[in-house]
C-alpha cells in the first residue's frame, strides 16, 4: 500500500516537473537564446550604419582640410617630383647630397603644418600627405612611415584619381581607418591628404559603447561585446583580458571558417563561441572594404552565460520545488499509510482476542467506515461457528 501511494505520487510530481521543463524552461531558453542571437545580428548590421555615417563625415573634414593653403603652398611638389623623377615610387633612390636636403627641407615644412592640424582640426592618431607617385611625403610627429610607397593601396590609388574615400589598412605592421583625399593646385592633383585613426581595443570599445547605448540590449545582460580581428591576430576587442587572450586561440584555429566566410561570400555568420569555458552567441562578418583581398573582420558576441542566467535560475528553482515535492510526497505517504492502515491494525488487534481463546469477545459493530465491515463480517463469522443465530440487524447490514 504504502510503495504504491509514493509512486503514485512520484509519478505526479515527475510529469509536473517535465511538463514545466519542457513547456515553460526549455521553451524559455530556446526564445531568449534565439533574441540573443538576432541581437548580434542587429548590433552588426549597426555597425555598419555607423561606419557608413562616420565615414561621410571623415571624407567631408578631410577633403577641407586637403584645401588648406598653408599646406599646399609648404608642398613644394613641383621641386619634389624633379628631384624623384628618375624612380618616382621609390624615393629612397633620390636621397643622396643637396637632393636628400631638399627632400627632408620638404618634407619638414608639411611635417610642421600636419603637426598644427593635427593638434587644431584632425585628432587621429596619422595625417600624413603622399605625393601623386602614391610616396608618403610627411606624417605628423614622426617619420614612422618614412618614405613608403602606398600606390598598391586600392585607397590611395583611388585618391590619386581624383576619388575621396575610407578604408582598412595597415601600414608598418599597424591597422588603420583611414581616409584619403586628393590634394589639388592650379586644378591638378599634386598627391592626397590621408587622415588615419589607429585601430585597437580603444576603437572596440568606443564602437560598444555606442552600439550599446542605442535602444537594442532589451534583456538582462545583453551586453555587446565587440572585436576587431584578420585571419592572424586579433587587433582590439572589448573582452575582459583572459577572454581577449582565448579569442586569439580562436582565430588560430579558424582559418577554415575564415576561409568558408570568403568562399561563400557571407556577409554576417552565426555562430556559438565557447572562449576558454565561458559561452557567446556571436556574429562575425566581413568589414567594408575597397580590396577584394581584405581579409578584416569584425564580431559581435553575447555572453550566453549572463542572458541564459534567469532561465538557468528558473530550473534551479524548479529543481528545488520539485524536491520539495518529493519530500511532501514522502510525508503524505506516511500519513495516508497511517491513516488508512489504523482501522486494520485495530482489527488485527481485536483478532488477538479470538485467537487467544476469547469466544465471548465480540468486535464494535458501531464503528465508521471500513472498521465497522469488519467488525460486522468478524461477528457474523463468529456466531455462525458457534451455532449462535445472527441478529437480523447484522445480516440487513452485512446486505446493505
């Protein structure tokens, strides 16, 4: 009696508990997974409309300060390409004598201007002006990109075209955003001013920041994190310093899904990051670019641990209620066991009477419920093997 009861009731409290598991957390983990995931896809998709909005401006500030007339008159270009006229992609082929003097007297004077707007007009970390043969003539404060040639860049060819414009590039083993803009004189194109902001953590962050003030985190701990990153090294993220050093792991071992996202020409890309124990949701896509071999990504990552902690919560609870269950199914079942088997055990008890030689002991024809039958069948067997007549209230109550 007792085992069948607490199966009974353990049965109750398991479908009550897979019922709600199924129904109610299970479907909840899946929809708040599924936000997660489109919350990256919408915080990408962002980006972009803040690359494109922050773009037009660059372009705009640079091609007015590319008209500057202090600039232009210190920009001797007509002597600079004389003196580089013989090999005019590589400038370091002309230094030598009053040639190198002239080149440095040249390049010292855009220095100073780039220095003064650098420091009034354009805060990025490089301006710098290359000459119509693509040679950088001058960068502000320092001469970190010497005299390279950047005519390859699809960019800065551009730019010597007549063409302002914004892109990724690296130079001397840096990333930048930069923008570049022609540089006219009498009405010709003398070389570009170029405008580029170093891109690091510090640009993931402020890019987070300004995708997470807008109205798109609309749950707990939908935080967006942000990363910049090629298909070798990790240029700036907004993960905590452990997880910054575990996404690098991650790029190392994703050249085949870098591969498969240029193959396939896929713009954004789902996928479920596990970074050294710890979950996301995330989308990587393929930055804007002028170069068909820009190999630039961008990501935007959800931390699944921190939007999947009230569901997680939920289950525990669940988990604890459906054990408070089971220990209240336990108790019920030694109450009802108790409550049902008293009337038997007064009636074994009875029994003893009889069994001990007791023939004039006759069991409570008045007691309730299963007792008082009992009691009844007890006595009408006991007058029928003494030969006793058996009242006739017992026998219409034994019919009834």
């Amino acid at each position: 009696m007792k085992s069948r009861i607490f199966l009974l009731l353990f049965f109750v409290v398991a479908v009550l508990y897979f019922t709600t598991d199924y129904l109610v957390i299970s479907h909840s983990k899946t929809q708040t997974g599924n936000i997660a995931a489109n919350l990256t896809t919408t915080a990408s998709s962002f980006y972009r409309y803040i690359y494109r909005a922050d773009s037009l401006y660059e372009i705009r500030a640079a091609e007015d300060l590319a008209k500057k007339p202090e600039l232009l008159q210190v920009f001797d270009n007509g002597k600079w390409e004389e003196i580089i006229s013989d090999n005019p992609q590589d400038v370091s082929l002309a230094i030598g004598g009053e040639n190198e003097e002239v080149l440095k007297e040249i390049s010292m004077k855009v220095q100073v201007e780039l220095n003064v707007i650098n420091r009034m007009y354009d805060k990025n970390d490089a301006v710098f002006v290359i000459d119509r043969y693509g040679n950088v003539v001058a960068k502000n404060l320092d001469g970190l990109f010497g005299h390279q040639n950047l005519s390859d860049e699809v960019l800065f060819s551009a730019a010597l075209a007549g063409v302002s414009d914004i892109d990724i590039v690296r130079i001397a083993d840096r990333t930048y955003r930069v923008v570049a803009t022609p540089m006219y004189k009498d009405g010709e194109i003398i070389g570009a001013y170029c405008s580029a902001d170093l891109i690091n953590s510090e640009t993931a962050i402020d890019i987070s920041s300004r995708i997470n003030e807008a109205p798109l985190s609309v749950m707990e701990g939908g935080r967006v994190y942000f990363a910049f990153f090629d298909k070798k090294r990790l240029i700036g993220s907004t993960l905590p310093t452990e997880l910054h050093e575990g996404f690098r792991d991650f790029i190392s071992e994703s050249t085949k899904l870098f591969e498969t996202i240029e193959k396939e020409g896929t713009q954004k890309y789902h996928i479920e990051l596990n970074i050294r124990g710890s979950q996301f949701y995330a989308n990587i896509a393929k930055h804007p670019a002028l170069s068909e071999t820009n190999d630039f990504f961008y990501i935007t990552m959800i931390s699944a641990d921190k939007v999947l902690a009230p569901v997680r919560m939920a289950h525990r609870s669940l988990l604890i209620i459906t054990f408070l269950l089971l220990v209240i199914a336990i108790i019920a079942t030694l109450v009802l066991d108790e409550y049902l088997s008293r009337p038997v055990n007064r009636f074994m008890e009875n029994m003893l009477e009889i069994i001990n030689g007791n023939m004039k002991y006759r069991f409570d024809n008045d007691a309730e419920g299963i007792e008082g039958s009992l009691n009844q069948n007890a006595n009408m067997m006991i007058a029928s093997l003494l030969g006793e007549k058996i009242p006739e209230k017992d026998i219409g109550d034994e019919n009834n």
